[in-house]
C-alpha cells in the first residue's frame, strides 16, 4: 500500500519567507494628521512623476569627442564670396602649409554681380545674422536646432526682385575645391594665380591702388559635405572699407564632426573663427599684400554629436526613487508629527491630572477644617452644658 505523504500547501509555505509582517486592522489607527501627510505625499509623487515622464520623451543632444584617425582623405572647401572688384583684376587658389598650391582660380567660377543687396536679399542676410547671435548668446538654441535638422533657418540668398540698371560693380567667386587634409590658407588677392616650380604667384594687370577695394561678403563658407541648411559662423558675414590697401585676414580652426539625430545623419567639418583687418603701409620691409586670406588648420579631434533619449530602465529606477523617496519621508514625517502629538498630549493630561490632584487635595484640606471646626464647637457647647448642669 502506498502511504500518504501530507505536504503544507504552498501558499503557507510562502507565508513563513515573509519578510513584511502585517499589522491586523484592528490595532491599526488612523487620523486627520496621517490623512493629510498621506494627500500631501501622494500630490508630490504625482507632480515629480509627471514631470519625470516629460522629461522622459524630451531627447538630448549627447557631444563625444576621439582622435580623427582619418588623415590620407581629401578636404572639400565650399566658398561663396563676392568682393567689390571687377573679376579680371582677382583671382583666388589655396595653398597648404608645404607652400603648394593645391587649387587655383580655374576650379572656381567667377561671376560678375552686384554688391550691394536688394531688400530682401538685406532681409536673408540680417535674419542670418540674427540667428548667428542668438546661438553665440545661448547653447541650448543650438542643440533645438541640430534636433530639429535646422529647420527655421535660412538656405541660399534669394535671387534680386528686381535688377539693377547700372552695370556690375563685384564680382562672385563661388564653388567648390578640394585639397590636402593639412592646415592651408585660401585667399583672395590681386591677379589670377599660377603655379611656379618652387612657389606659386598672382599675375596681375596694371591698375592703379584707387581702384583696390577689398570690401566683401561672404554668402557661404564650409568645409565638407552636409545640408544646405548647417549653420556656419561666416556665413552672412560683411567687411566694408573705405581704403585700397587693406588686408583682412581669417584664422580657422576645423574640426571634424559626425551628426546623426532622429531626422538626419552627415558627416561634415565645423570650424571656428577669429579675424582681424589691418592697413597695408607703403615701406619696402613691408612684404603683405592687400586681400582676403583664410588661414585654416585642422584639429586632432572629432565630434561625435547624437540625439540620445533616457533608457526605460533608467526612467524607471528615477521613478521608483521618487515614489520610494517621498513615501519614506511622508512615513518618518507623520510618525514624528505623531509622537510629538502623543507627548503634548501626554503632557497635557499629566497637568490635567495633577491639577485635579491639587483640587482635591485642597478640597479635602477644607473639608477637613470644617469638621475640626464642627469637632471643637461641639465640644465647647458641651463643655457649656457641663457647667451649667454644675451650678444648678
């Protein structure tokens, strides 16, 4: 015969591994103070988890920086420049820092155009220059702009209304070169380049220096590939100046940067600037020559910039701290509004207590007195009767 084994059900089995004993609800109390310490912490879960979720929907952009390990590649400069000088009295090429020319004026088309705006050519260019601004003043309109692919921001210069009838005053220099990934210099001077065996020089023709005017606008400048609509810090820019020998000189510092975001990925170069402008003076040591120069070098470094959100993990864990947090503080804070109301309260019923303690002590003192005085006019009545009785 088989014999029975008897087994505890599980579920009392689970009961002796629990950790959390329950209290019954009959030694449970509750109060006012408790319910409003209970509505205060619930309104405060509720609040900093709402916010918490926002928070978790609202992507950030994420900046990583590594050694650019790509140097055997070829650098694409992008120009867009027009100077308020007729086209056959300049020319433009780039140079690298071994003095080669690596790109001359052939590789560029150059077009005859006006130097002045018209109105809403003046319109793009102030809007541009505002966006500029505003960026340098605050970063976040940065990273809103990289969320969005650029969106709201200006492309190429819109064609003229209406065209001028006087003749052509500038000439537009744009297009796009290729040259060595090393520092360089791009500029725009006097004459059209060719190449020499040891060096490179202009050949210009013979104008006279009143006609020199380097003033110049730069519509567009980058390095690399990407959207028409990247921002780039000498895009919009304006020089203006009323002497014929002047030099203006731009250095560049180029970084390379990988941007990939929720709406678009490219991979181009951003750079930083700094220029300054000088008078060229007539003296025979003087060997700098009136025009535009770029300096540009290249950084060690890329950019890496992402649009990251929170993980779910990670969304969860920051609200379980928030519920645990707050609970924990909203149990330790009416435990000790509880206690302190236990102690006033215990303290008020011990005066309470030794007031009425004092009441009949002070009540029974009286009541005493009178029956000590009862006690001794009985006794001095009797006293009384005893000596009259006598005498009689």
């Amino acid at each position: 015969m088989r014999r029975r084994v008897s087994r505890k059900p599980s579920v009392n089995l689970f009961r002796e591994f629990d950790g959390f004993p329950k209290v019954r609800e009959s030694c449970v109390e509750t109060s006012a103070r408790g319910g409003t310490v209970s509505l205060l912490a619930l309104t405060l879960i509720s609040i900093l988890s709402i916010g918490e979720f926002f928070h978790f929907k609202e992507s950030y952009i994420k900046y990583e920086y590594a050694v650019d390990t790509d140097l055997t590649g070829k650098l694409k400069i992008n120009v867009d420049v027009t100077v308020a000088m007729k086209c056959e009295y300049i020319g433009a090429d780039a140079l690298d820092s071994a003095e080669k020319m690596v790109a001359g004026s052939d590789d560029l088309q150059f077009e005859t155009a006006y130097f002045d705006l018209s109105p809403n050519q003046k319109a793009w260019q102030r809007r541009l220059q505002n966006i500029h601004e505003a960026v340098q003043k605050e970063q976040n309109l940065l990273n809103s702009l990289i969320k969005s692919s650029f969106n709201g921001t200006v492309n190429e210069m819109p064609k003229r209304e209406v065209e001028s009838t006087s003749s052509h005053n500038a000439c537009r220099i744009h297009g796009s070169i290729f040259v060595n990934k090393i520092a360089g210099n791009f500029h725009i001077t006097l004459g059209r380049s060719f190449a020499l065996p040891a060096a490179h020089a202009h050949l210009s023709s013979k104008i006279s220096q009143t006609e020199y005017n380097f003033s110049h606008r730069i519509d567009h400048f980058s390095f690399g590939g990407g959207m028409p609509y990247l921002l780039n810090p000498l895009d919009g820019s304006e020089k203006v100046t009323h002497e014929n020998l002047q030099m203006y000189q731009y250095f560049l510092v180029v970084v390379p940067t990988k941007v990939n975001t929720a709406k678009f990925f490219t991979d181009t170069h951003q750079y930083s600037v700094t220029d300054r402008g000088k008078v060229i003076q007539n003296s025979k040591n003087n060997h700098d020559i009136p025009g535009i120069f770029m300096k540009y070098d290249l950084s060690s470094f890329t950019v890496r910039i992402s649009e990251e959100r929170m993980p779910v993990g990670q969304f969860l864990t920051r609200l379980c701290g928030i519920v645990g947090g707050i609970f924990s503080t909203a149990v330790g804070l009416g435990t000790a509004v509880q206690k302190r109301f236990l102690t006033v309260k215990l303290v008020y019923f011990e005066t309470l207590k030794t007031e009425k303690l004092k009441l009949s002590l002070l009540s029974y003192k009286e009541s005493s007195n009178r029956e000590a005085k009862n006690v001794c006019s009985l006794r001095v009545t009797a006293v009384q009767t005893l000596s009259i009785e006598k005498h009689s």
